[in-house]
C-alpha cells in the first residue's frame, strides 16, 4: 500500500529510472542475516499479544523517544527489574503512544511503523489520540486471525533466511523444535547466530558464573585457559549444527591483541579470580577477537563485529529496566590501528571473512571503506543500528562507493528485534538504493543494464554469498 514512489528522487528522470531498477528488487525474498527476533516467537506459533506489546514495549527506538520527553517506560509497560510498578493494560499504552505520536516526525521509527500498519495490516488511518482506540481494535481483531501468526507472517513477507542471535549458553531448544516440525517456510528457514560477548568480556557482571556455567553445559574444565577455548569451540559446533554460518561480536572498540597461550591464561585466571583491572579486561577482550578470527579459519563462521555502543549509558534506565531498553549511546571509533594486529595475523586468509559495522558515520570513508577495499577478509555491513535510516543508507553509498565499490559491502542488515517491520526495512533500503544508482545512470556513470544487476546484488545475492547463507540450505 504504499506509494509507487516513496523514498525515490524528486528529480523527474532519475524517479522513472528508479522504479524501473526498483522494480528488478521489490519481490525478491528477503535474506536476513542479522537479527534479534526472538526464535521461540516462530517456534511456538501463539499469536501475538496486544498491539501494544507488539508495536511499542519491546522496540527500544520507541521507548527512548518517549522517554526523551519525559514519558517513563514504566508507562509504556517496559518490564523492571528493579520491582518498580509498570503499566500492563495495552490500550493504555498504545494511547499514549498515539496522544504523542507527533514526536516521531521525520524518524525512521515513524516510518516503519506507518509501513507495517498499512503494508502487513492494511490500516491506513493516521495514528493520533482520536484514532487510537480505532487503530488498537482493528489491530487486535488481525492478530486474532491465523493469516496473522508469525510463521503465517514469515512466509508471506517471502523471508528465504532468518537469523537470529543467541549466546553460547543458549541451548538452542526453539531452533530445535523448528527443526523438529520440519518448519522453516515453504523456502525459508530460520537459523542461529554465536553471540559470544557475555563470556569474554570480564567486566560484564556475571561473568565468572557465566564460565562456570558453559563448563556444566559441555562438560569440559573452563578452570584452564585451554579449557575455557575448548567449550567456546564446542558451543561454537553446536551453533553450527543448528544452521549457524556467522558470529557476532558486539565489543565497546574495535581492538584486537594477539597474545601468546601463555600471556593470555594469565589474563583468564586474573579474570576469574576477580582481581583484572580495566586494562587487563580491554586486553582479553581484543585478544578473544583474534582467536574466534582464529577459530573462524577452522570452522569458517562468518565474523560479525558491532564495535561502538557505549552500552546502559543511561545509568538510572539501567538499574530500573535492564539491559536493552534504549539506554545505550553511539560512541567514536578506530578501526585502523585497532583491527591491525588481527589483520596482519590472518587479514589476508582466503578463509576469514569478517563484516564491519559502524555506529561513527565519519569513520565510513575515512577507515572503512579503505580497509575493505584492501583486504580480502573485509566487507562493509550495512548502516546499523542509529544509521538505519534512508538519510543514512544514502549516505553510507555516497561515502563509500567511490572506494570500496558495491562488492566489498554486505547488503542490507535488517537488524531488528521487531519481526513485524522486518520488510518495511528492507523495503526502505531496496528503494534508497534504486534512488543512488538511478543517480549513477543519469549522470552516465553506470549503464542501466548494470545497474538493474548491482540492485539485484544488493537486496538479495550479495548478503546470500557473504554470510554464506549458500552453504546453509
């Protein structure tokens, strides 16, 4: 439902060449190679709640905002953890969210909800305070139908790879009672991805228990360095037997160390006995990259790093609500000196494959795009998290194009918690890039034929080829 010509150019000529090249992407599947839908959501099938717990408790771009203006998330329903009172009737929530829905203006939050609700609901009426109740009982009437459950939703968003994301201690039931049901979509399937930062990050509370934890689950002596790579190898096997292709790893910097055996198990037994300082957890962090690099070569997990959050900024959020709640904050962010020890031990391997993100827009075509354009274990992963927007995607092909070319990025990564706006994301990024390469045919600087192929590589087979999503069938 919507609009022919949304997000494409103003410019008559360049619009008409933008749809047409739009038009080579719009029915693609959709390959999703990084995310955080929760898997029990397809694994159990129930319905989906109320509107609210759908549309606004869990999506952090929301709750933030609102919270921005004074607005606590406790009213929003945002569960705590503190055992503070919070809101729990959804149509309170999903009113208060209408009643201030002009703070969206301009927001890619705005933009994907209104596409959800028209393009997966079919509800066109604008949100407001007067239409909030109207809005609310036509939602809850959908999610009541079948044609509305997820694993009715997954196939027809025309989803061809689902990844989500779990920790080592995951025990990965729900992908193994998809497996079980034979269930992935007609086409489709669902996977995992190997999350290891809350087990080699010593500062993160919890952590030694969480060691000792992944030694119960596989058995093995995490009481000894050798002992503790061992299980995370063990983990990293079972990720794989249940369709994992990639890791991810969501450090504060983008430091990487390459320590002896020894060196590093004087870290690891500093860390569990409580006494690593600052500088001592920063240096296992950056040398644990280099050795999942290392283990990349055997098992050939495709490397994901998400380098600079500044996670629970928000301290007071933190304490009441947890982790993940929109209290995290971008920060700046070296990746040419920082990633060199890893690069130069294994940047040129034929078998290391490794995607960059970035939260620190200037380092696009400062850092990024060079690096990938000069080692072959490097690709450009698509703009995250705070850049997600269609200002940003542009900005992204402007700024690294003319370096790292289309075929050092990754394609689009939707990356999203919210199952329901996952096309609307993709949607988003098929039509931004239809707009920057009808720009390149305009200008003469790309023949239209090559173009319609570059798009078709962008939506669906380079983030196919580049997290080896083809090895995974």
């Amino acid at each position: 439902m919507t609009d022919e010509n949304h997000l494409l150019p103003a410019e008559p000529i360049q619009r008409q060449i933008a749809r047409e090249l739009y038009a080579y992407a719009k029915d693609l599947p959709l390959i999703s190679p990084h995310g955080h839908v929760d898997p029990v959501l397809l694994a159990d099938d129930v319905p989906f709640p109320d509107p609210a717990r759908l549309f606004v408790v869990p999506d952090h771009y929301v709750t933030r905002m609102l919270a921005s203006q004074g607005i606590p998330p406790a009213r929003l329903g945002v569960p705590s953890v503190d055992g503070s009172e919070v809101e729990t009737e959804g149509r309170a929530v999903w009113r208060l969210l209408a009643a201030n829905w002009r703070l969206f203006r301009g927001t890619p939050s705005r933009l994907w909800t209104e596409k959800v609700l028209a393009d997966v609901f079919g509800i066109t009426a604008r949100l407001g305070a007067d239409t909030a109740d109207e809005i609310y009982d036509e939602l809850s009437a959908r999610l009541a139908e079948p044609e509305y459950r997820p694993r009715a939703l997954f196939t027809r968003f025309n989803i061809e790879v689902l990844a989500t994301t779990e920790s080592p201690l995951d025990e990965l039931h729900a992908h193994a009672k998809l497996a079980a049901d034979g269930w992935g979509g007609p086409g489709g399937r669902v996977i995992t991805t190997f999350r290891p930062d809350n087990l080699v990050d010593p500062e993160w509370p919890g952590w030694a228990e969480r060691v000792a934890e992944l030694g119960a689950l596989t058995g093995l002596d995490v009481g000894t360095y050798s002992g503790f790579l061992a299980a995370l190898r063990s983990r990293r096997q079972a990720f794989i037997e249940a369709g994992a292709t990639c890791s991810d790893h969501g450090h504060l910097t983008a430091n990487t160390l390459v320590l002896t055996d020894a060196e590093a198990a004087v870290l690891y037994r500093k860390a569990l006995g409580g006494g690593a300082d600052p500088a001592d957890a920063e240096a296992f962090r950056g040398h644990m990259l280099t050795e999942f690099a290392r283990m990349s070569l055997d098992d050939g997990l495709v490397m994901q790093l998400h380098p600079g959050s500044v996670r629970n900024h928000n301290t007071a959020l933190y304490e009441r609500h947890g982790r993940d709640t929109g209290g995290d904050i971008p920060s700046a962010t070296d990746y040419v000196h920082a990633l060199r020890p890893l690069l130069d031990a294994h940047g040129t391997d034929p078998r290391l494959r490794i995607v960059l993100y970035t939260l620190d827009e200037t380092a696009f075509s400062r850092e990024l795009a060079p690096l990938a354009g000069g080692y072959p274990s490097l690709y450009l992963g698509a703009p995250w998290w705070f850049l997600d927007s269609p200002n940003a995607l542009r900005r992204f092909r402007e700024s690294v194009t003319e370096t790292a070319g289309f075929y050092n990025t990754s394609g689009f990564v939707d990356d999203t918690r919210a199952f329901c706006s996952i096309p609307a994301r993709h949607d988003v990024a098929r039509r931004v890039d239809a707009g920057y390469l009808a720009k390149l045919v305009s200008e003469g600087t790309l023949p239209l034929d090559e173009a319609a192929e570059t798009i078709a590589d962008l939506a669906y087979h380079l983030p196919k080829r580049v997290f080896r999503l083809d090895r995974a069938a």
